[in-house]
C-alpha cells in the first residue's frame, strides 16, 4: 500500500512554542510559514498550525478503560519508531496524557498508544501495530 500524504490545519495559541515542540521535541521539519501559521513536515504528512483563539471546552470518550479526547490527531508508526519516540519524549520531560501502554491486547487491531498535548493543548496520538495490515480490520 502506498501512503498518500495528507493535510490537516489545527488551532494553536502562537508559532513560536508550536515550533520549538513539533521540530525540538517530535522532530518534524519546517515547510512553508508565515506570520500567523507553519506548515510542518509530520511523519510524512503535512499538517498546518493557524494561530487562533482556543477556548473550545474538551470532550472526552472511554475508549478501552482511557479518557480519549474527541478532538485529536496523530499518527501510526511502525512499532519501533514508536518506542523510540516515546522514549525521546520521556526524555524530554513530556507529560503524556495517557501514557504508553496497549491498547486491545490479544483482540484483532491490538495497538501500542499513547497520547500527549502540545503547547497549545492539543491532543496527539501516536499508534503502532504489531500487524500493519490490521490497521483498518475490525
């Protein structure tokens, strides 16, 4: 299967926290920018960061005993690199909102997760499984 890129444009509080998270801590890389947005290179797909007013209350939905924010985003690694991240973030002082652990054991789709917020509060979630190909399954 070949992965399409693809484009997702998110609120956050201003460019320059945005920045210093995304490529300091995550490692993505800068694209385009301007005064109120930057593009970002996010595991290969381009996501945009809009400088804009946050004050949306958060809601939450149980999702295998967790509190999952609705509004999230993030992304799905082979299961290596997912370890390793979750160690640079560890080792970065990042707070996980809901730490790494798996998700739907011996069940099909059984998935390491975890989930952390950048500074403009915006959830993230990064996944992984040990079959890729049971991505979509049920």
């Amino acid at each position: 299967m070949t992965t399409i890129p693809f484009h997702l444009a998110f609120p956050v509080r201003d460019i320059e926290s945005t920045r210093r998270f995304y490529v300091e801590q995550l490692g993505c890389s800068v694209g385009r920018e301007a005064e109120r947005w930057i593009d970002l290179d996010f595991f290969g797909h381009q996501i945009s960061a809009h400088v804009a007013e946050l004050d949306e209350p958060e809601k939450h939905n149980e999702v295998d005993g967790d509190a999952v924010p609705v509004r999230h985003f993030g992304a799905v690694l082979p299961w290596p690199r997912w370890e390793a991240l979750a160690d640079r973030l560890r080792q970065h002082g990042v707070d996980f909102l809901i730490p790494p652990r798996i998700r739907f054991e011996g069940e099909p789709g059984e998935q390491g997760t975890f989930f952390i917020r950048d500074p403009s509060g915006n959830a993230l979630e990064f996944k992984t499984f040990r079959e890729a190909e049971r991505l979509f399954q049920r």
